[in-house]
C-alpha cells in the first residue's frame, strides 16, 4: 500500500461531494488503482454516514474485493474505532468475503465477537474459524482467557456462539 497524499486528498474531496455518480466512479477507480494508505479509512467514516443504499454498496462490495494484504491492517484499525453497529457488521463481513489473512487479527476480532451484535459476531466467529490454521496455539490460548473473562450471560443470543468459537480455539 502506497501513501499519496495527493489521492487522499482527492477522494477526500469526492467523498464531500453530495454527487453519487462520481463518488461510484471514484470508487471504481480505486479498484484499478494502487492501493492508498487512508482509503479505506475515509470510505468507511463515508459509509457510516450516509444512508444511501447505492453508495453502500458499492463501499461494500468494493471492501468484499479487498485483495492487497496490507489492507488488513487498515481494515482492522477501522473496525476497531466506533462505529455504527451497521458499518462494523459490513468491515467484519468484509474480512472473511475477501480472503486476506486475518489471523495475525485474531484477538481483536475476538473482542469484537464480545462487544458486537449478534450478526457482526458471526461474521467475527466466521473469520476466526477460517484463520483458525494459522493461529498459534499461544494466540488461541490467549484469545480464550479473553472471552472467559467477559463471559455473555446465558440469556443472551451469543451464548451458543460463544460456545462454538471456544470450541474452535480449543482446537
């Protein structure tokens, strides 16, 4: 990933722009482009403001098409700034849809897994899983004492879940 100002700033101004035809162009350009330091920063803070379906989208399907593994990195800083529950559902999502390795990742998105909704959890949980290879056993250990000492209350939907990612790291 490269850092340029210069495309930073100019889809920085796109973005501001109250014009979805070229905030989609834009967007598409970017799949061809080299990837940018502060891209996807700048999409998602888009994304978590705007409620145009179109425009989330095409955000979302361009996080889908994610290829370049120093993106991880990105995508992970991303989610793990407040957002709305919707926006880090849709970056969690992203991280399993686009096939980077999240494995070096795994705590944080085990922390997500206790602090998010039901379906981001999931999304955490699905990750997890598909990482689970390449997590050290060290990791994993480390990942279970996390989500043992913020147990979810029997009542809550993320119980079997909760039982199922322990399972995973167990292994």
């Amino acid at each position: 990933m490269i850092i340029s100002k210069k495309k930073y700033k100019d889809l920085a101004s796109v973005l501001c722009k109250d014009n979805n035809i070229l905030i989609s162009k834009a967007i598409g350009l970017l799949r061809e482009a080299q990837p940018f330091e502060g891209a996807i920063g700048l999409l998602t803070s888009f994304y978590n403001k705007t409620d145009d379906y179109s425009i989330r989208k095409t955000i979302g399907e361009f996080m889908n098409d994610l290829k370049d593994q120093s993106a991880a990195k990105e995508v992970i800083n991303e989610i793990r700034k407040q957002w709305k529950a919707d926006t880090t559902s849709m970056l969690v999502s992203s991280c399993w849809q686009s096939g980077l390795d999240y494995s070096d990742y795994a705590p944080d998105l085990a922390k997500i897994f206790l602090k998010a909704d039901y379906v981001t959890a999931i999304e955490c949980l699905t990750v997890i899983e598909d990482s689970s290879e390449d997590i050290t056993r060290k990791t994993k250990d480390e990942m279970i004492k996390i989500i043992e000492k913020n147990p979810v209350s029997p009542e809550n939907e993320k119980t079997a879940l909760t039982i199922e990612l322990l399972s995973i790291l167990g292994r």
